[in-house]
C-alpha cells in the first residue's frame, strides 16, 4: 500500500481535496478518505479516525480557513472518532448520520460503531449545508448502516458516496443494522441519478459510477441465487455456506462474508423464499 501515501493532500478536483488516514486495514483498505470541500470556507466529510497524525493533516489542508460543517455519512469508527477533536479546535457543526444505540451482541465483521457520535443537526433526505460556491446534499442511502448517508455536490455534479459505494470492493451488510434489502433499494435510487464522479470512503474515485452500481446490482442478485441453489440441494448452516460460494477468501474476510450471507437470508425469509431451522436454513416449503 505504499502507493497511497497517508496525510498528503490530494486535488480532486477545484472543490475537493482528499487526505488518507493511516487506518489500512482488511476491512478499510487503503485507509479511511476525508474530503475537503470548498475554498474559501469548508466542509470535512468523513473526518476518520481520532489519530493526531491525521487531525495534523486535515488541519495543513484547513490552515486557519473556518469549516461550516464536519459532515458524517455513517457513524463507524473509521470515519466519526476526529468528529470531536476537529470540532475542538474548529467549532464547526457536526452534521449528517442519526445517532443511534446498537443493541446487538453478535459478531460484528465490519468496523465498529463509534458510542460517542453526536451530531449536532441530524440531516435528513434532501437536506443541505452549504457554503462559498458549495452545497452538500444528503442522499438517504441505508443498507450498509441504517443512518449511511451520502452526500451530492451539485455544483461539479458529484456524489460522496461513503461506504455505500466504494472503489475498491462491495460494501458488508452486516445485520442486524445492516439491512440487504435497504441496500439494493439504495444501489437502485443511485441508478436514476446522473451524478460524473462518486468519492468513496475508500478506494479510488470512481469515474463511471452508473457502471459500478450496475454491477454492484449484478453481483448481490448473483450471490442470492447462489444461495437458493445450494439450499435447494441441502439445508445448511452458513460457514457451510461461505465455504462454497467464498472459495479463495482471504481468512480475515470470511467473518465479513458471514456477516453479507446472513443479510442475504434474512432477506430471503422476509420474502417467504428460506425458512431458518435452528443454526440451519432451507428453501421455504
């Protein structure tokens, strides 16, 4: 991963400047992207991590300008710890993703939840903040969390997309916060969009984005009838299940991978497609 050198400010564009956290990990890839947006006055989206070499970094890109607001699509905590120290040392708003209380003790592939998130305005869909020659726009986007927002800038025709989209692997849906069936609808409502450009929390940016979500779509639809086809042959349990349809995975993945058959049979069953027998799933009689 030393090609994506972490707390070097990159230009994406006139409006927007990322900078890599030094989180890489399985789960976050190269490490959690902050964007700066604006010029003369700022929004930070996705702050991180509370890591002082990164917060060192967003504070060289800010260097002394006011921030409006510190934006959060989702409150994992790869992207909302900073939230408090930035604002400490800005006083800006923090705004975005609804805090909410997890109340599930199962195991959690995907990062944790940060408890101490506290918004200060909750946005809703449509919602904006705003400021000189900017405006950010919260696209509702559940599915990978119930509270995942992504953000659109009208004036350059862009979408921060989160963890929703990413630009290097599919997004864990992780019940029993993680919903499929929210996540499809959200891929679908990001199809009758024409937005040039999406910038992912992780991974690069992605320059053909209706090609990406449609495959995306492709992909989960895939992974469903995988499941009904091996459930037609026997009832199973799911590490069966991830053995068969995730041959090759990297081993710290296949809690994650767990975490999306699950999502995938719990939608399933709401759709009278599976019926769950103890540890075991079947095709619904």
């Amino acid at each position: 991963m030393a090609e994506h050198p972490t707390g070097i400010p990159i230009q994406l564009e006139p409006l927007v400047v990322r900078v890599l956290a030094p989180n890489a990990s399985p789960y976050t890839y190269t490490g959690t992207q902050t964007h700066i947006v604006g010029t003369t006055d700022l929004a930070v989206i996705d702050p991180g991590p509370d890591d002082p070499a990164h917060l060192d970094a967003l504070a060289a890109v800010i260097a002394g300008r006011p921030v409006t607001a510190i934006v959060v699509t989702h409150h994992h905590r790869d992207h909302s710890p900073a939230t408090r120290p930035l604002q400490a040392t800005t006083g800006a708003p923090i705004v975005g993703a609804a805090p909410f209380d997890l109340t599930d003790t199962g195991a959690r592939a995907d990062a944790s939840f940060d408890p101490d998130y506290a918004p200060d305005r909750v946005l809703a869909e449509g919602d904006t903040v705003s400021g000189d020659g900017w405006t950010l726009q919260a696209i509702a986007t559940p599915g990978h969390t119930s509270n995942h927002l992504a953000f659109a800038l009208p004036e350059t025709n862009a979408l921060f997309s989160g963890d929703h989209v990413m630009g290097w692997s599919t997004s864990i849906v992780s019940p029993p916060d993680g919903d499929m069936a929210d996540y499809m609808a959200s891929l679908a409502k990001l199809m009758t969009r024409d937005d040039r450009v999406y910038y992912p929390g992780h991974g690069e940016a992605i320059d053909q984005p209706q090609r990406l979500v449609r495959g995306m779509l492709g992909h989960r639809k895939q992974r469903e009838g995988q499941i009904l086809r091996l459930l037609r042959e026997d009832a199973l349990d799911i590490p069966a299940m991830v053995a068969r349809m995730y041959v090759g995975l990297d081993a710290r993945l296949l809690p994650a991978a767990g975490r999306s058959v699950l999502a995938h049979l719990y939608d399933l069953r709401n759709r009278g497609r599976v019926a769950e027998e103890g540890a075991t799933w079947r095709i619904a009689a």
